[in-house]
C-alpha cells in the first residue's frame, strides 16, 4: 500500500449548472411534451438545452457537477483533495476550473481544445424545492483514460467515482481505470449511484461493482430501492448489507442510514427550510468522506453529512455558503 498525499480524488462530469424557479405547471407541460420527469436528471443535447434555456425564468449560473460539488464541500470542512473532470476551453470552462481551484481543490484535467463545449445543467427548482434537472453533457463526455493519473490516483485514500459517467462509454473506461488504479494502490473506492434513471440504465453493472469493487456505497432511498428492484426501503436494506464494506443511504425528512457488516446506523435529519435540495446528496457524501478521511467513527460521519446537506438545501445552488470546518465541533458533540 502507497503512502496517500491526498484524502481524495473525485470523478465526475464538471458541468456548470444554470439554476431557476419553476412552476409546477411548467414541470408538468415539459413532461407531456419532452418527457421531462420532476425530482430526476435526464440528458438532453446542445439544440434542447438552448431551447429549455429560452423557456427557463432568469436563474444563476454556477459551478456544478455532481462529484465537483462534493469535491468543493470536502474542500469547505479542510480536506485535501483533487478533482477530475473535462471542460472545454472555454469561457465556462475557464470559469469552471477557476471555482474549483479557489475552493483549494487540484483541477488540472487537460480542456477539450476542439469540440463540444463546457458542459450545463439546468435545474429547475419548484416551489417544494425539488430539483428538476435537464443535462447538457458537452466536453465532459470527452473525459478518457487519458485523463486519469495514476500518480494521482495512487496517491489518494479514496477515489470517489459519479454514477453519472457510466452514460458514456469513454468515461465509463476512465471510471473503471480509476477503480484498478486505487485498489491496486490499497486504497478505497467509494461510489455515488447518482440518479435512479441512472440505475435503471445501468442496474447490472451497478450491481456487479458493489459487489466487487466499490468500498463505500452512496445513494438515496429510491436509488437503492431501484438497484435491487425491491418493494421497501427496508428489503433494499437487507440487500445491500455485506455488498461493500459502507452503504451510507439518504432518506430526505427521515434522516440517513449507514450500513456496515452487522451495524445499522439511524442518523436523524435536522430542521431546516428547503428552498433547493440541489447538492443534497453531493454535500451529504462531502461530509462523510471528510469525517471517514479523519478516522472519526461512522455516527460522526453520517452527521457531518448531514450537516453539510442541511446547510445546502436552506439556499439555491448546490455548494456551500458557509464554511463547513464550522460544523465540524457540533457533529462531534451530537
């Protein structure tokens, strides 16, 4: 086992998300007419994103991608780490890359020089505040095994891989040679299943990868429900325990659970306002990773996370509007 210099490396496709209020009507026409699912991400091309941009109400743009924001929270709490994730070059690309350094974060993926430009995301929040979001992929599809160090892979406690990559076959290759990359180095893998369109679409390689290669587990009630195409959350549970070393498991107002050989860890949500849960998820992975890179026990971690995700769904946008080191003495006195 190499000695790490990081505490982590993320993966994932660097998008810049465009955020906007919506209606519930406006959701509701675009799924009749485009098949537009509320709470899910589908992918859609250049000519789409410009036509749903027209239609969107003024909104803000921002840094996203859904390992970028979990890579810009770990950042927050004062983790050390690296991101890898393909832009254009680009005005936006730039923008991108420029976010992601003054978080403190490493971010020297070659740019897409010809091609596709720097990929978007438009969210559409509803009054419930629900994220709704529609994907533009662009040069973030371009993300090869070209783009992946192994220097840097070798050298990081835990890569920690987007589901989302699986959509395209190049990234997917990328996404498999980080997984060698870091296990042959001794270290973890940890996994976010990302969407659940996104596990349907690719449920048995999902499955095989818990199973086999990932370390720590992420996904959300439905997600988990959806990979094991099972009736209950608890049932998924069940079928999730022993896969992987950690499955940590979010379930909205009903808190988060952890699951780990024979524990079963019952985290609580806290109170708060939901205005956007953009980045939940992503913020919630942040704050574990953190605590799980400090050697803090797993109750402490699925707090951190708790906390971050709690702090992101209270403003529009999916990082951090706080400094997340903040939140650091009151989930080790929870």
């Amino acid at each position: 086992m190499s000695d790490p210099t990081y505490d982590m490396v993320a993966i994932g496709n660097a998008l810049v998300d465009v955020l906007a209020h919506s209606s519930e009507e406006f959701i509701a026409d675009q799924d009749e007419k485009n098949g537009m699912k509320k709470g899910t991400m589908c992918l859609i091309d250049e000519t789409r994103a410009v036509e749903l941009y027209a239609e969107m109400e003024a909104g803000i743009e921002m840094s996203g991608g859904s390992a970028g924001n979990t890579m810009a929270g770990f950042a927050s709490f004062g983790g050390n780490g690296a991101y890898i994730g393909k832009v254009a070059d680009d005005q936006l690309g730039e923008v991108y890359r420029h976010d992601m350094k003054a978080q403190g974060v490493i971010h020297d993926t070659t740019p897409l020089a010809v091609g596709a430009p720097t990929g978007r995301c438009l969210v559409l929040v509803t009054p419930d505040g629900q994220r709704t979001m529609n994907t533009f992929l662009g040069a973030s599809v371009e993300l090869g095994t070209v783009d992946i160090d192994a220097d840097l892979i070798g050298s990081a406690k835990i890569t920690y891989l987007e589901g989302y990559l699986y959509d395209r076959e190049q990234a997917k290759e990328a996404f498999k040679k980080a997984a060698q990359l870091a296990h042959d180095a001794g270290h973890r893998v940890a996994l976010t299943l990302s969407d659940p369109f996104c596990v349907d679409r690719h449920r048995a390689d999902f499955l095989d990868l818990v199973e086999h290669h990932v370390d720590i587990l992420f996904a959300n009630e439905d997600e988990i429900i959806s990979l094991y195409e099972a009736e209950t959350f608890e049932q998924a549970a069940k079928l999730v325990a022993g896969k992987c070393e950690i499955a940590a498991i979010t379930r909205s107002e009903k808190g988060s659970v952890i699951i780990s050989g024979d524990e079963f860890i019952e985290i609580p949500a806290q109170q708060a306002e939901v205005v956007d849960t953009t980045g939940a998820g992503d913020q919630y992975a942040a704050g574990f990773l953190y605590g799980f890179t400090q050697g803090m026990d797993l109750r402490t971690c699925g707090t951190l996370g708790t906390l971050a995700a709690t702090e992101v769904i209270g403003h529009m946008g999916p990082r951090p509007e706080i400094k997340y080191a903040d939140l650091i003495e009151k989930a080790q006195a929870a």
